[in-house]
C-alpha cells in the first residue's frame, strides 16, 4: 500500500471510490478539480494505492491557518479494517505539523462509526454538533477536533 499525493489526473477514480461510499462527502468533478489548483486555499490530497495501482482510499484536507479540516476521507469497502484510514489521517497529522498548525478540525455523520471511532482512536475529542447538516438522509453531524502539540 503506498499514499502519495494526488494529481487532477486521479479525479475520475477518486469519484468512482467516493460513489460506493454512502457516509462520504459527494463533490463534483469541478470541486475536486479546484482542490488541485494553487490560487485561493492550500488543500492536501492524498491517494492511497493498492496492488496494480488502483485506487483504494483517498484523502482532501484544507489548511485554514493555524489549523487544517479535513474535508473527505474515504477507504475502499475492500480494503476496510486493515489500517488505511489511519495511515491517510497521520499523513494529514504529520503535514499539519510541518506547518506549525494549532489544530484539526473535522464533522462526520452521527452514524458513521467506523469513522468515528478511528478520530477517537487517533486522539479526537468530540467538540458539538450540528442539526441535520447533512442531507440524504438526513442526519446530524458530529464535531470534532485535534489540538496538534
């Protein structure tokens, strides 16, 4: 398994991994395309690969100084439990201390466990939520945040 960072040219996979995961944020093609331009905010995307170079997980991230959201996390069904998503959320940690970010801030679907408890796990402490943020279907969203030392 290697993560790299992303180029435009993984939009099309990134999409197809984001479609079979119904707690994941859904963005357009153009949003994903402006994630990758320089101008306006600095943004982290990372893609994690298995065998043959397919496209297992992904990663975006903004960095709102002095601190970073992360906007979108998303593992393959396949390659679930197995450490993926912790390996993208301590990319993002590691790059959010290279730039000397105080924290990182996130909200998940109440009913995503799996996320939930790898933000736990990973040091985050739930901080509010947010009635029916989300849409389809709706549901609230759960805040959370990470104090970098």
């Amino acid at each position: 398994m290697q993560i790299r960072s992303a180029t435009a040219a993984d939009i099309p996979s990134i999409m197809q991994l984001e479609r079979q995961s119904p707690t994941a944020g859904h963005w357009t093609a153009e949003q994903y395309r402006e994630a990758f331009q320089r101008d306006g905010a600095t943004r982290l995307v990372l893609i994690a690969e298995g065998k043959e170079t397919s496209t297992v997980g992904f990663l975006v991230a903004q960095h709102l100084a002095p601190e970073w959201e992360l906007e979108n996390i998303v593992v393959a069904p396949t390659a679930r439990r197995k450490g993926l998503g912790k390996r993208l959320l301590d990319a993002l940690l590691a790059a959010a201390k290279k730039t000397n970010s105080k924290s990182v801030f996130l909200e998940v679907r109440e009913s995503n466990t799996a996320a939930r408890t790898l933000y736990e796990t990973a040091g985050f402490a739930q901080t509010g939520r947010r009635k029916s943020y989300y849409t389809n279907p709706p549901e609230d969203a759960i805040l959370y945040r990470l104090n970098l030392p």
